[in-house]
C-alpha cells in the first residue's frame, strides 16, 4: 500500500509518501526543490554516479513514520544539500525549510 499526503511546515508545502512494503516501510518528504528519505536512500549512488543532477537530498537512519522523519537528524546528504546548507545531524524539518 502507498499512502501519500500533503505536509505544511511553517507555511511551506511538502509532500509526504510512506511505501508499506514486506518487512519495511519507505518514507519520503519533498517539495520541487530536493527531498528526504529513510535510511533506504542511497547518498553514495546520488554523489558518485548522478552528480551531474545536483539533487538535493538527505538521509534519517531508524525512522519508521513520516513524524519520525521529520524529527529526527539527517545522518548524511547529497553533496548539493551540502551546498545549500543542508548538513548532517539537521533534522528533517531543518532541513526541508532550506529547501524552499
């Protein structure tokens, strides 16, 4: 099952996807901009083999609800979040509100 729902944060539109799979669940929270993902999102793939799409990501380790996601500190990120200010140990919704 897929569930996806619209997400304020201070104003700000995201949208929120939680990916109900066997033995693990994928959550993602994004805008037109970048986005955040569980631990499932690959850093690496994104830095090395698609750096010429300058995506804008981060990565929440041990997160099992879009709330979760939210709170908790981004363990890694696309170089480009990097570039935009965008830094390891920011919670997701730090995170999400530089990417406006």
């Amino acid at each position: 099952m897929v569930a996806i729902e619209a997400l304020h944060i201070k104003g700000h539109s995201f949208t929120a996807v939680t990916v109900y799979l066997p033995n693990t669940t994928l959550l993602t929270i994004s805008n037109d901009r970048g986005y955040i993902m569980c631990g499932a999102l690959d850093i690496a793939l994104l830095n090395d083999r698609l750096a010429e799409r300058k995506i804008i990501a981060g990565r929440a380790v041990g997160v099992k609800t879009i709330d979760q996601l939210l709170k908790a500190p981004l363990e890694s990120v696309t170089y480009e979040a990097g570039r935009q200010g965008i830094l390891p140990g920011m919670t997701g919704e730090e995170a999400l509100l530089k990417m406006i």
